[in-house]
C-alpha cells in the first residue's frame, strides 16, 4: 500500500508539473465520461427501473405481436386473457389493465383524469400497498360492484387537498358516483401515467371478445419458473388458440416480456442503444486523445524511467506507476465529468414538456444516482487504463543502458510507437466521422419532421381534447347536438378564423392513432388475417381547410352529410393509390371493418391529400375520413385556427364549452406546434445529443491530430534542419508534415465512411426524412472534418517552416 | 564467503549488436574475474566497449555469448525480471550524468532501490539518513535536484547506490561531468568507501582516477587488452 501511496504522490506531482496537457487530457476526459454518466443515468431510467416498483423481474407482460404488419407490442382481448389466467400454470397471479379517461366531476371543477381500470389483483401483483386505505376486493371485478376507486398521491394531494379523511367519500367519475378506498404512494404512477384506478370488470358480452383486443396482461412467475419456461407454455396455449380461432389469431404472435422490456418501447430503447453508443464513441476518442498526450509525455520522461529500472524497478512496477498517473488523470477528469453530467442531466430533465414527460416510463427516475457514480468510477480507471496501457507498455521496454549514458536518447522513437500513434489518430478520425454523420442524419430527420408539417401554419391553431361522458351522451343524436353547438360557438369567438374537430390531430398524444380493418364494396374477400387497415378520422367539415389538407378529387364533407343522408367518406390519396390505382374510387364504396362487419357502405365523395400523422410512420398511413353528424365520436378533439397567438383563446373557448356542457372537462389544452413539437421532443432530444457528441467528436480528434502532428513535428526538427540545410524551402518542409496528417486523416475517413453508412442504413429504416444518400452527411461533414484535420495540420506545419535551420540541426 | 572469495567471474563473454543488418562486435572474448573487496576501473579510448561491459556487469544489458557468474550464480541469460530482482538487490549504480530523477527530492530520490525492494518505510528512513550521512549530504533531504550543485548531485548518486548496501558498485564515468575539485571529492569518496570493504567496478577514461583503483583494465576494440595493477605494474 506504501509504494501504491508513492506512485499516487509522485503521480500527482507529475500531474501538476504538466498543468496545460494535465488540462487538455482532463478536460477531454471530462466530456468523454460526463457524457458517459449522463447517458448512462438515462439509460438506467428507461433500461434497467422504468417501473416504479421493485420486483419487477418476476414480473412479465404477456402481448400479442402481428410481425407482418410491424408491431411488436398489442394488447389481447378479454377472452384471450382470461383463458391464459385459467390454463397457464406459471404464474401465481395474473391481472389486467385498461386505459381508461375519467372525468371527475362534482364536488370540484370538472377535470379529466389518467385512469386505468385494473384487474382487482393488479396491486398485490406488483407487490405495492397503499399509503391509505385498501386497493380492491375480488368481487369487486362484478359489474355493480364495482362503484370503487383509488387515488394516486399526485390527484389525492392536488384534487383534494391531502385530505386525511378522503377514504369512504364519494366522487363522481363520468357521471357515476364511486367510492374512494385507498390512495396510493407519492411516486407510484403505474401504468404511466395513472392518476386513479378503478375495478376491471367484463359484462357477459365482452366476456366473449376475442378479435377486440385492448387489455395489456401482467402476470408474476411462480418461484423457480423462469421467463423461458413461461413463454414455452404461454406459446403452447396460444397455439392452441390460434388453432381453435383461427380467424381471431391470424398473423398474431403471443410474446413474453419482462417489465423493463414491456415499459420501455422499442425505439426508445433503440435510440437509447445509439446514444449509448455514441458516447461510447466519444469517450474512445478522448481516451486516443489521452493516449497520445501521454505517448509524448512518457517519451519525455524515458530517462527518468531508464533510471528506475536500473535501480530495479520491474517492467510491472514502471507500467503501474504510469497507469496510476492515468488512472489519476482521468479520475480527475471524472470528476469534472460528474459534474458536466449533473448539469447535462439537468438540462435532460428540464426541458422535458411535463405533458410529455408523465407518458415516459422511468422519466422520473432519471438522476445521477449511487449505480451512476460507480459507473463513473469504472469507466474512468478503465479509461485511465485504455489510455495508459499502450504508452507504459511500449515505453517500458526502452533500451536503458542506451539511455542512461550521457547522451543516450534511448529508444524513445521506435517505428512500433509511431505506429501506434498513427492508429490512434485514424481512430479517432474514424470515429468522429461516424459521430457526425450520425448527428447530421438524426438533424435530417428532425428538420424533415418540422417541415412536413408547415403546411398546417401550426402557431395558430389551438387543439384540445374532450372526452363525452358514455352514460350522458350513450345516443348519437345527442353527442351530434353537443358538437354542433361547441363548433357553432367557438367559430363565433373572436380571434377564432374557423372551428373544427377530429379524432385524432396529427402528432397528438404521442402520434397514436389506432387503425381499423376496412372493406372495399365488391373486392373479393382478403386473405383471413390480411384485412387492409386504415385510420378513421372523423372530422367537422371545416376540419381540412382549417388544417390546409388540401382536396385532390372530389368533394369534401359537408354540413348536409347527416344522419338523414346516405353515409359518405373521403380518402386519402394514399387510399385511393393503394387500393384503386388504375380506377377513380369516387363513388365507390367501403365500409369500416371487415365484411361482414355491422357498419354501413360508405361512398367515397373525395380524395385528400395525405396527412403524416407520427414520427415514427416512414410513410403516410391510409386514412378515411367521416362525418361526425354520421359517426359522432365520444373522444374527440376540437381544432381552432386562431387569427395570432392560440392561448389568447382559451378561457373563452373553455366558457364556450361550459355554457354547452357545464360539466365537461377540457384537457391537453395546446397550441399544434406545441403538440407538434412535443410529439418529436425525443427524436429532438436525440438530434441534439447527437449533435453535441459529434461536435464533441469533432473538436477531440482536432486536439488528436494537431497533438500527434505537433509532436511529430518536435521529434522530427532534427530531420527538418537537415533538410533545410540541403536547400529544401518552406513550402517543402509544410508539404512534409500536411502529407503526414491527411493521410492519416483521410485513411480514417476510409475506414469511418462505410461505417457511417451503416449507421445511415439503421436510421433510415427507423425515422423519417433520413435518407441514405444525404449529400449533407456524406459530402459537407466530411469535408468539415478534413477542414478541421487540416488546420489541425497546418499549425505544427507552420511551426516547423518557422524554425531556425541552425537551430534544429544541433536538436537532439 | 572470504574476502578474496571471487564476486565476478567473465569467461568469453562477447557482445553484438545487430542494427539495420549491420553486425557491430562491441565485445570479444572478455575473461574477468573481480574479487569481493576489490577496487578496478575499465580504462580505454572512446568506443572501445567499456561502457558496454559495465551494463553487462550491471546487468543492464546481457551477453551474447559467454558465462557470466556473479557471486557465484550464472546471470548470462536471466530473464529481465531476476535480472532486475538482482540489481536491485546486488549493484549500486553511479552515471556519470548523475541521472536523478528531478521531480523527486533528495530523500525520494535516495530511497528508490528500496522502494522497489519492498522495505517498509520506517527501515528506508532510516537507511537514508545512513547513506546520506555517509556522503555527507543529510542536511539537504528535502532538496530537488535542480537545488543541489553537480558534486552534490553525485554524492547523492553514490548514496543511492549504496543506500541498499549492494555486494558492488558500478559507477560509469563518475567524475566525467564534475570539474576537477569536484571530481577529485567523488573519487576520495569512492575510496573511502573501498577501504570500509565496498566492492567498485569503475569506468573512465582519465587515467588520474583510473589509478585510484586497485587494478585497471584495458580495453581497446572491445578486448581486454592489458591490465595493470596499482601504481602502474601490467600483469
């Protein structure tokens, strides 16, 4: 331990003595692994606790999957899941979960809220209690019995004031009148973002559901039954299904997914996967850096070392005292690190849109924590050792009787070192091209999203959402009334162009849409199981001038289109070239659901053009659009095209609202960029973190490359005098050393392009607006990079014409 | 062991170096022996291989050819690991550039054999202050280097190598970057410390300090070409 003691003083000592490649190396290092911290507290978030309980390993997500079509996770039908509850043998409890929008009305103003209707185990199965009261009783799963429900913290201590004495009272939910029986921990939000639950029941008819499929199963393993061994079963018994229903279970796969799995989407975690990559990258880059700075440091020092092994120190005690100032080197810059990262994590956190941020699983959990620190740690001594082996390494074998004479300059110089170098740099290079070109792709596709939506002018357009009451508005007549006189009241409001509504606005709530199966009148059957699927949009009239969808055929819908009138639909041109290319579908007629579905004939009276409704579609999605006089929706949201600023509008719109339905709560209260962006802020937030990697990157491997040409350079001048003195000019000498470093540099180009072209193959294939063939990622960023390559060049070039040829030729 | 008992033992040691294809012969056919207590210096012109020999004798380099017995144990073809155990634990070095190390300071610098040896801190301490009092150089413990004129810096170059009290001292040149009172004061101290037993092995090419030892051998294209005893008599 005394020597270990010995090797860190002496190791500080050195440190200090060097301040300014003490400051660079540490300074690199800090970006590297506060970046490094950062990443991994988001990571820790959304891989490994997304969940806000703790046994979540014996805990898993039984979903169906439909690969053909693209998705990996769906929910099943209620049939489904309560014949899994019956056979499978796996598991000691399994539960249920729907979502489920409340309006709490009543006692205070009207407010909707996130609820979740649960199987009356959902509790016990994920091993969490209340902080008052109790959660469900079994029979409370009865249709009557049912009138119960429980409160998160949030909604118990923002709706009601923490009252203590909440438990027994009464509140009306959508009109019924429940009873409050527990309220649940500060923090427990499960499923996200849930603000209250309510009992899941099933009536006789939806016990036979078996193609409607909208429960997400949970269900905890019994002790010694793995994952595997449950999804081998769970895959006997959805077999057996699939072969009892074929019609029901046609192209739909039963998958078994662990909790983290199941809470963090895919692409969430496939841009998780990326960054943590790219910081992976960057902090490769910084440890190159590292290593050259220290290559010349410890070159520098090979008498020193020379010394210390004729006084017998041993190769393993020369390598641990260099390794230990690297390991001090970077534990210093891991402190910076930490520091950078707190603030990185900071600004992560902050500018999340809070509406945005309560959807995101494990969104809350994102801090440095104890898991991040001990992360810090490891990747800093493992840098220290990444960035110190190789120098120790070579420079312990130095030639020490060589180098201990008077003017030995030992063997300080060898090819294999130049080599090494030179590899490092090429790395770098390659790497920070990868970097930039995976930034320069990701800002692509996040401009791409941003334009494709200026067609819609979405800075004065206000959305919000309601959500009519079942029991108040159960007949069509009366929720078509309802609308007709919001629309007919908010267009009156001054500031309010136009009014309209629409089922789903493009990007709103994440971008979710729901897609139905749809039949054109006369096309023979489709295969089972490959009914086509579309978006159905029901909408106001004014719904596409409003939002500047413009009409390619046809006629839009119209006031007169009601419930008196034969039913009518637009379509869209995706619609109209997927499924009628070579004929004009006016006129002719399709019906939502499959064929023998109980929904009308719709005759196609117009063609529109094609709406992208979520980031995450590589391409516009088929859409049919309705009539709300012929389909009048229960959620909805309502769209007004403002003459300015959209908020100025909105208590007199919520009073509008009011005098039609006193009791009906407005909510996502936004203007459309605000939801636009809001629907993109992760791939925005991932654009941006790319960016700042890659210009990270970027400024590393010049600090590379101007390090290892600049030492180039002062180990070369004695060469260079020579040459000068044979009568080669400056121009000469500038040549040498710029050939030097574009050649590195444009072997690392070599090796990074075709990497970065994979990485373009990856994200073309996952976001939209990216293509592979980016004349910005491939031409202007690699010849930013080489820009940036040669300056970093031309400064020790520069240094070397300036010198004295007498000077350097008595250099040794 | 006795006094005279032989410490090392040279028998047809050769040396070549093989740079870029070109075979340099440093060292041929070199017979030596030096006894326990003994006092020699490698005398010969500039390139003639004495410095060569002393890294073998210091096993700071190896042989390539011949035997080499030190104290009685082969340590031609050692691996560099016991070749440095020994070192460390059996020769004290002296160079004529000094060649502390500069960021450490006279007492850390003193210290180094027996850093590396594992000895606890308290018997280093203590073995410091003996081999800098026996330099007389314990009143500036806490100098760098840089802080100590060049006979100072070698008179703590010589409690260096003798701090771990090693069965020889090998000092290449000692004096070579000292001016003449300076070097004078080395060499007084080296005999000093011969006559209180140490064994000294010594390269130089000033035949004034050759004659402070016992015997002296020549050397001339990297062969022993003569060797004298003191006060001029060849054998």
């Amino acid at each position: 331990m005394g020597t270990i003691g010995q090797d860190i003083r002496y190791g500080v000592r050195m440190l200090v003595k060097h301040r300014l490649t003490t400051l660079v190396c540490v300074a690199a290092l800090a970006l590297g692994i506060g970046v490094n911290a950062a990443m991994f507290s988001v990571a820790e978030a959304f891989l490994l606790h997304p969940v806000p309980f703790e046994n979540s390993d014996r805990i898993v997500a039984l979903v169906d999957s439909r690969p053909s079509q693209g998705i990996d996770t769906n929910s099943v039908s209620p049939v489904t899941y309560l014949e899994w509850k019956a056979q499978a043998h796996s598991f000691d409890k399994m539960g249920a979960y729907v979502w489920d929008t409340i309006n709490l009305t009543g006692d205070r103003e009207a407010e909707k809220a996130q609820a979740f209707a649960i199987s009356p185990n959902f509790f016990d199965l994920l091993g969490v209690h209340p902080l008052m009261g109790r959660t469900f009783l079994p029979e409370e799963d009865q249709v009557g019995k049912d009138q119960v429900i429980v409160l998160s913290y949030g909604l118990w201590e923002r709706r009601y004031a923490s009252d203590p004495l909440i438990l027994g009272k009464k509140i009306k939910v959508d009109g019924k009148t429940l009873e409050i029986v527990g309220v649940m921990r500060k923090g427990f939000d499960y499923p996200k973002p849930a603000e209250a639950w309510v009992p899941l029941s099933f009536n006789a008819k939806q016990r036979t559901i078996r193609d409607s499929r909208y429960l997400w199963v949970l269900a905890h393993l019994k002790p010694q039954v793995s994952v595997q061994q449950a999804t081998a079963e769970m895959r006997t018994i959805a077999v057996q299904q699939a072969e009892a229903y074929p019609d029901a279970y046609k192209g739909w796969t039963l998958r078994v997914l662990t909790i983290p799995n199941f809470a963090t989407d895919s692409l969430t975690r496939q841009f998780t996967f990326l960054l943590l990559g790219a910081v992976g990258f960057v902090l490769l880059i910084a440890c190159a850096d590292v290593a050259n700075v220290q290559f010349a440091r410890v070159t520098g020092r090979h008498k020193e070392l020379a010394v210390r092994t004729a006084m017998g120190a041993s190769r393993s005690r020369i390598i641990r005292q260099l390794l230990t100032e690297s390991v001090l080197l970077s534990l210093a810059g891991a402190v910076l690190g930490l520091l950078l990262a707190m603030w990185w994590v900071y600004l992560i956190v902050s500018h999340m849109p809070p509406e945005v941020a309560k959807f995101i699983a494990g969104w809350n959990t994102i801090r440095l924590d104890a898991n991040a620190f001990l992360f810090t740690l490891a990747i800093a001594i493992s840098s220290g050792i990444v960035s110190g082996i190789a120098p120790s390494w070579l420079h312990s074998e130095t030639n020490i009787s060589e180098t201990l004479k008077e003017s030995g300059r030992g063997a300080s110089t060898g090819p294999s070192r130049h080599r090494l170098r030179s590899v490092l740099v090429i790395a770098e290079i390659a790497l920070a091209l990868i970097l930039l070109v995976g930034a320069g792709l990701l800002v692509k596709g996040f401009r791409a999203l941003i334009v494709v939506h200026e067609n819609f002018r979405p800075a004065t357009v206000l959305t919000l959402n309601l959500d009519l009451p079942e029991m108040q508005y159960k007949e069509k007549p009366g929720r078509t009334a309802f609308y007709a006189q919001v629309l007919q009241r908010l267009a009156a409001l001054p500031h309010v162009q136009s009014a309209g509504l629409a089922t789903y606005v493009p990007y709103a709530g994440g971008g979710g849409t729901g897609v139905s199966p749809f039949t054109i009148e006369g096309r023979a059957p489709e295969e089972r199981g490959e009914t086509p699927s579309t978006i159905v949009e029901t909408i106001s009239p004014d719904y596409f001038r409003l939002m500047n969808i413009g009409l390619r055929g046809g006629r839009e819908l119209s006031d007169s289109d009601g419930d008196a009138t034969p039913p009518v639909a637009v379509i869209s041109q995706n619609v109209a070239k997927r499924y009628f290319s070579g004929g004009n579908p006016l006129g002719k007629k399709l019906k939502i659901g499959k064929a023998d579905a109980d929904s009308p004939w719709l005759t196609i009276v117009g063609i529109v053009d094609d709406v992208h409704y979520t980031w995450v579609d590589k391409q516009e999605y088929p859409t049919i659009y309705r009539s709300y006089r012929q389909a009048p929706p229960f959620y909805t949201s309502l769209v007004l095209r403002t003459n300015g600023d959209p908020l100025t509008s909105v208590s007199a719109v919520r009073s509008a609202v009011g005098e039609v339905d006193p009791d009906l709560p407005l909510f996502d209260v936004l203007p459309f960029d605000r939801v636009i962006t809001n629907s993109i802020v992760g791939i925005a937030y991932v654009a941006a973190m790319m960016t700042i990697l890659g210009l990270i990157a970027l400024v590393l491997a010049s600090v590379g490359i101007y390090g290892v040409m600049s030492y180039s350079v002062g180990e070369r001048t004695h060469e260079i005098g020579v040459r000068m003195a044979m009568g080669a000019t400056s121009n000469d000498v500038q040549r040498l050393i710029l050939r030097n470093g574009l050649f590195l540099t444009i072997v690392g180009m070599a090796i990074g392009l075709p990497m970065a072209l994979g990485i373009a193959y990856a994200l073309s294939s996952i976001l939209f607006g990216v293509r592979v063939a980016d004349p910005f990622a491939f031409v202007a960023l690699p010849l930013l990079l080489a820009a940036v390559a040669t300056v970093a060049c031309y400064l020790p070039a520069r240094r070397a014409v300036r010198m004295d040829p007498l000077t350097a030729l008595r250099y040794e | 062991m006795s006094d005279t008992a032989t410490l090392i033992k040279m028998e047809g040691v050769k040396k070549v170096f093989l740079t870029d294809e070109v075979e340099t012969h440093a060292l041929e056919e070199i017979h030596l022996e030096i006894k326990k207590g003994q006092y020699i210096s490698i005398a010969g012109p500039s390139g003639c291989g004495k410095s060569t020999l002393l890294s073998i004798l210091g096993l700071l380099d190896s042989p390539s050819d011949g035997t080499y017995m030190l104290n009685g144990q082969p340590v031609g073809k050692l691996t560099i690991s016991e070749r440095t155990r020994i070192r460390n634990r059996e020769i004290g070095f002296i160079f004529q550039a000094f060649n502390l190390i500069g960021d450490l300071t006279v007492y850390e610098n003193v210290e180094l054999p027996l850093t590396y040896r594992g000895t606890s801190s308290a018997e280093r301490k203590q073995k410091v202050q003996n081999a800098l009092e026996r330099v007389g150089m314990a009143h500036r413990l806490r100098h760098y280097p840089s802080q100590l004129s060049g006979g100072q810096q070698q008179r703590v170059a010589v409690a260096r190598a003798l701090v771990g009290d090693p069965l020889i001292l090998m000092a290449d040149e000692p004096t070579g970057n000292l001016d003449s009172k300076n070097g004078e004061a080395v060499m007084e101290l080296l005999r000093d410390l011969h006559r209180n037993g140490a064994t000294v092995c010594m390269v130089t090419h000033d035949q004034r300090y050759a004659n402070f030892a016992e015997r002296t051998i020549h050397l001339f294209d990297g062969r022993i070409v003569e060797e004298t005893k003191e006060a001029g008599v060849s054998v």
